[in-house]
C-alpha cells in the first residue's frame, strides 16, 4: 500500500546542494526572490493583522471607536466578568462539536452515494453543491421564513403530517432558545455538508480498484471492508475536512445572526456572534479582546485535533 | 509531523481569512467628499441618514426625503444630499458601525444624540441651523435636545424632527365578539379582556419585547406601575422594586397564561402591528403612526385607541417620543451645506406633510398651530405634548442602556426579572 507522499516523491536523484563560499552572501540572498512574496504576503495577511489585533485589546476606546489610551488587561477583566459569557462559550463548544461531527458523518453516507454510478449521477452532484453556492445569509433567512409559525412552509409541513399545530406556540421554533439554537445547527449542517461531501468523494475516487479486489478476494464482507479499507485510506480527506469544517463553524456568523439575533437575550449566541454584540453595544475592546480569545481556541483546538488524529495514526 | 505543521498553517491562514471577512471595513473615510477643485462655488455632497416610519413601499419615508432633497436641490444645484435609509431594527448599529469606522454621515435623523454630544461630534443646534428655524420649534421638546457637550457646557445639540405620543388601541370588532363592552382601565382589565379573546382563537395582547422597540413597551409598562428608567431624582433606577413587580406581573398574568403572542422576547413591533392590522391580536400599544397601517390591513375601522391602561388606572401623562436630528461636524467643509438643507427640510410644509402622511405630530410652532385646525383628529396629541413623559435621552448613558434593553429585557418575562433589571441597571450606571 503506498501512501499519498511516496507515490508523490520523484525517483530521479536530487542534485547536489551547491558548496558554500564559492558565491557568498548574494547567492545565499537568492531564493528570497522567489520566497519572498510569499513571506511578504504572510507578514502583511496573517501577522500584521494578529498583532493589530492583539495591540487593539489592550487599548481603551471609546463607544465611537476613539483610541483613549492604554488600558492594560482591563478588557480582558471586563470580558470574564460578563455574565453570559461562560454560556456562551459551552454554547460554542457544543455548536463546534455537534455541528462537524454530524457533518462529517452525513458526508460519509453522502459521499458514499454520489460515488456510486447510477443515471443522472451529474445532475444529483451538481445539486449537492446548490446549499454551498447559495449565500449562507440567504439560506439562513430562508430558513427563517420556513420556521415562521403559522405560516412558515416548515410548520404547514408538520402540521401536514400531524406532528405540530403550527400556530401553537412549539411552532415558534425560533422564539426558543433551545429549538431555536437545533435549527441553527440544523441549517449549519446543512451548508457544511457540500464541501465536506466533495473533499470525501476525492477521497473516496484516489482508493486504487485493486484495494477492493484484494479485499474481496480475502472474502471480507462489505461492512468490513468499508470499515478496514475505505475509512482508513479516507483518513486524510477526512482530516482536511474536519480541520477545516471546526474553523469555518466556529466562526460562523450568519446563521445565528439571521436566523435569531443570537437572542432571546444572548442565549443563541457563540463566541463570533457574541462579539458582535459587545461591539455593537459600544464595548469595542471587550470586542477586540474576546476575538484574541476566539482565535486562541480556534488555534488552539486545531491543534489539539490533529495531535489527537496524529496520534492515531501512529497507533496502527 | 510535516503534515501536522502543513494542516496547521493552512488553519492559520485559513482562520485568520474568516476572521478577517467578520471585521469591519477599517478607517476608509469620507466617501462623500465631491468636492471639485476650481468651480466658483464648489459642489458637495452631503449624505443623510434616516429611518423609515412607512410599513409598505408606497409610504416609505424615502419618498418623502427623496422629495424634499429634489426640491432643495433644484434651488442649490451645487450641493447634492446622499440619503441613505435604514430599519428602525438596524439603525442605532448603522450609525454606531459608520461612526467606528470615521464615515459618520453629515446629518442623522433617530434616536438618542447625548451620547455623541458628549464625544464632541456633533455641531450645537444654534450653529447650524438659523436663529428663526431654532425660534419655531416647540420650545419644551427643544428643551429635550439639551446635553452636555464635550467642552462640559449644557446646550442643545438635538433638533427636533418629529414628536408622537403613545396610546391603548384595541380591536372593537374582537372585543364585540368576545363580549367585552368597555376598554381596559387597569392591568387586571388587560388580563381579563386577553384570556376573553383568546378564547375566540386570537391572540390577546400584542408585546413586543424584541430587540426593535423593547425600551418603549418597556416604559409604557412600568410607568404604570409608578415606575420608570429614573427615579424623581433622576437617578438611574431600572431595577427598582416597582419595575421588578411590572415585569413580575407581566410573566404571570399574560405571558405564563399565553395571553400575548409566543416568545415576547423575540417579537418586534412592526411584524405585532401589522398582525394587529389583520386582527389577529385583541389589544396593543401603538402611536398615531400604527394608523395608517391599520387603514391598510384588514381590520378597517373597528379599532380605538384611549389612555394607556396602569396598575390602578389610566397613565395620565403620555409616553412622548421624539425623534432628533443630529448634525455631525467630522466633515467641517459640508457646514454652510448641511445648515441650508436643515433649515430648507424644517419647514412648515414638510412638517406638515410628515405628520398627514404618518399620522405624527410636529417638532416646529407654525406646522403645531396649523395641524391643530386642519387635522383636528391630531390636536389632543398635539395639546398633551407638554405633560408627556420622555426618555431620559439628554443622559449620555440612554443610547448604551437603551440598546441593553433591547438586547435583554424580553428575557425579564422569561427569567428572574431582577437579575435583567440588574444587568441593565449596570450599564446605565456605567458600573
């Protein structure tokens, strides 16, 4: 079984690393000038911006965004003395966890159908992408319509069935902090399963036919095969999208903004949304100080995600 | 190990790209500047922005600006006015989000003025606009428009736009129905009057504790209760006893019952009114500007409207509101500009064509002496004017605390009352 880096690696010798001295100081200077822009580019696009970032937390401003001086931690006092702050951040917390994991798993079933040939399978692949290429604002407020009690295409549909009265209040779906926040991440689910589908299925086509041959030949069932063979060569498209969907999540804004304001008070608001909120309310360095501590999780869950996964692997 | 550190860049860039389309535009300045170089007198532009008070297109304020900028233009062809219009829901963050980011328009017409005045942003009524048009206006809302500015000195930087007071309207059609002969005088009236028509399948009370309005239902409520957001000091009393057992009373009386619409704390205004404007719901509390909704909905002219129902009895002074003009003085070029178009935009015709077409009252003296012979449905709004009961706007902490409230005070009738009260409490005490 060969992995993505060894077929990837060239079997032609590397040519030999030039000695030192012979040209001195420019040459060594060389590859900056092809390195360089991108150096460039990640000083000005990914550091310049964490150090504004990080310097605008500790500053004090005022409700208009006037700079009225150093403020040290105070910011960051204020941030961890909000009262719904500590609710808001388990409400991340199970926002991330639910809305991926549930992804991830969708997509698999997902993937494993469209890879399948069946008639109109260009057609039924071109759909899937429908949730990812719409505005997630606009599926946010369609959504929002759907969900209207009384009249809400959602509500008529249950009340079709005989699950809800759509004119009671349970069919206020989004008036509730609970159901409001399910839906949320129902819709959330709904436009992350696109791109995580199509990352499984350009997994599920680098699987070499002769896997499964040799697989069958050994006369292992399907589930085991699917589960000994195919799970384990999808582990790297599987990582990629999984990093990928906790980012993207965790820093969703529309859906909830949409959808419920974050409220009834803050109680459907995430970290992304509740920034929003102090800053809107005037408090721009509580602001800017809880987008430090976003962006230290986000960091910071990356990175534990892929020691776990790593550890894993190294496991087998 | 290199893919570990590979995946965890591309998560860097890849978070620091969200987080970056989640920020704000940065500093870009003045769109608006428009200033040729050369000509004689050199063409501006000044932007305005203002909310709409219309429920459909064809009432839209728009329209009605769109017409005054037209007219004034065609007399200053060197000055052109950039409107821009927003929701009542979005305005406050409209403007805050432009005054962030250093593009405040030249002229706002809204809310709350005290707590920009006190940042040194906005020009004193008596230097922008001219000493006949700060003659005519109702000299007690004017009074309204006084704050301390940012060199501490008391004086009026809010300029009236338009005033309206609050009042009880019911559906008579509904009330008929359900038996009921007289309008509610006190809470237990409202209550009892509910459940009477809930009974038909309605809902009975219309409170909109969500974030477009809350602080003016808010008021209505607890200053029926003897209480309010001040207390006779004028101290900052949000949390007092008094408002704490209205919001008590609310949850138990009309929420818990299911007497209201579901969720108060969700619900905004506009969406009630017009609910109320197809009969839906039995009794809310609206200003003369819910009329011309009502004329469009199905409800026709089976509603009235009396004095807003207490705890004990009718409120005997009504809520005021009024709405303020403030002129921004970040573009100091747009001055002379922006002073001709407010004193072009307050006159008595506009005045007068606002408050027929919204059903609101005027801010000047010749449009309130007018209006009073030549829509005598409007005079006894426009005779309460001087004992109505206002926000605390001239505070500079009202604009802060004023959108706490909408943020959470829907929660007081879902949760410990106290404890929203409190937290509101806290940010107008800057605490």
């Amino acid at each position: 079984m060969t992995t993505h880096a060894e077929r990837g690696r060239s079997t032609r010798p590397r040519p030999r690393p030039r000695r030192r001295g012979s040209r001195p100081v420019l040459s060594g200077l060389a590859p900056l000038a092809w390195i360089g822009p991108a150096i460039a580019l990640i000083a000005f696009a990914v550091l310049w911006p964490v150090v504004k970032m990080a310097q605008s937390s500790t500053r004090h401003w005022s409700r208009y965004g006037v700079d009225l001086g150093s403020n040290g931690t105070d910011n960051y006092s204020k941030l961890f003395g909000e009262q719904d702050l500590s609710g808001v951040l388990m409400r991340t917390g199970i926002w991330v966890v639910v809305v991926v994991s549930v992804t991830m798993v969708v997509s698999l079933g997902v993937a494993q159908l469209f890879n399948q040939r069946f008639p109109g399978r260009t057609v039924a692949r071109w759909a899937l992408i429908a949730p990812w290429a719409a505005s997630v604002m606009m599926t946010a407020i369609i959504f929002k319509y759907m969900l209207y009690q009384g009249y809400g295409f959602i509500n008529i549909l249950l009340d079709d069935v005989g699950l809800v009265d759509r004119g009671s209040p349970t069919a206020d779906w989004l008036g509730h902090s609970t159901s409001g926040f399910i839906w949320e991440m129902a819709v959330a689910v709904f436009v992350s399963i696109p791109f995580t589908s199509y990352t499984v299925i350009a997994g599920l086509q680098t699987v070499p036919a002769e896997v499964y041959e040799a697989a069958k030949m050994d006369g292992a069932s399907k589930v085991r095969t699917y589960f000994s063979v195919t799970l384990p060569m999808l582990r790297p498209s599987l990582l990629v999208a999984a990093v990928i969907n906790v980012m993207n999540v965790f820093n969703s804004f529309p859906i909830i903004w949409e959808m419920t304001r974050g409220g009834p008070g803050y109680d459907t608001s995430t970290t992304t949304v509740f920034m929003w909120v102090l800053k809107k309310g005037g408090h721009i360095g509580e602001s800017a100080a809880l987008s430090v501590v976003n962006f230290l999780l986000v960091i910071v869950i990356v990175f534990a995600f892929l020691k776990v996964s790593k550890w894993n692997s190294e496991a087998d | 190990m290199k893919r570990l550190a590979t995946l965890a860049a591309t998560g860097l860039v890849a978070s620091l790209a969200l987080s970056a389309c989640s920020s704000s535009k940065s500093s870009a300045g003045g769109s608006s500047t428009g200033g040729n170089s050369g000509d004689s007198a050199k063409p501006v532009t000044i932007s305005l922005l203002a909310p709409s008070y219309g429920s459909s297109d064809k009432d839209d304020t728009k329209l009605y600006w769109q017409q005054i900028i037209n007219d004034f233009q065609a007399k200053n062809p060197n000055i052109k006015v950039d409107l821009q219009m927003a929701t009542w829901d979005n305005l406050a963050t409209k403007l805050t989000t432009a005054i962030q980011n250093n593009d405040a328009p030249d002229l706002f017409e809204g809310g709350g003025y005290a707590d920009v005045a006190a940042q040194g942003l906005l020009y004193k009524a008596s230097d922008i606009v001219s000493a006949d048009t700060l003659k005519n206006l109702i000299p007690h809302v004017a009074e309204l428009g006084q704050t301390k500015g940012a060199d501490g000195q008391q004086a009026q930087y809010g300029i009236p736009f338009t005033t309206s007071t609050r009042a009880f309207f019911y559906n008579t059609d509904l009330f008929k129905q359900a038996g009921i002969t007289d309008a509610p005088k006190t809470w237990a009236d409202v209550a009892a009057d509910a459940a009477k028509i809930k009974a038909l399948g309605k809902t009975g009370f219309g409170l909109p504790l969500g974030s477009e309005e809350a602080q003016a239902e808010t008021y209505l409520w607890t200053l029926g209760n003897g209480g309010g957001y001040k207390d006779a000091s004028g101290k900052w009393a949000i949390n007092s006893p008094q408002n704490v057992e209205t919001f008590q009373w609310l949850t138990a009386n009309l929420v818990k019952p299911g007497l209201t619409e579901s969720d108060p704390a969700t619900k905004k205004r506009t969406d009630l009114w017009k609910d109320f404007a197809s009969g839906n719901i039995g009794m809310i509390n609206g200003s003369p500007a819910l009329i011309p909704i009502l004329k469009q909905g199905t409800i026709g002219d089976n509603w009235k409207s009396v004095a807003i129902p207490g705890k004990t009895g009718p409120l005997s002074s009504p809520l005021g509101v009024a709405d303020f003009i403030e002129a921004f003085n970040t573009k100091k070029d747009h001055k002379a500009a922006v002073s001709k178009f407010l004193d072009f935009a307050l006159q008595k015709q506009y005045q007068e064509q606002f408050d027929n077409e919204y059903m609101l009252l005027p801010a000047t003296q010749d449009a309130a002496t007018e209006l009073s012979t030549q829509t005598p449905s409007l005079k006894p709004f426009i005779d309460a004017l001087p004992s109505a009961a206002w926000y605390p706007s001239s505070d500079p902490q009202w604009d802060p605390t004023s959108q706490k409230i909408k943020d959470i005070v829907g929660k007081a009738v879902s949760s410990d009352p106290k404890g929203v009260l409190d937290q509101i409490q806290a940010v107008a005490t800057g605490s």
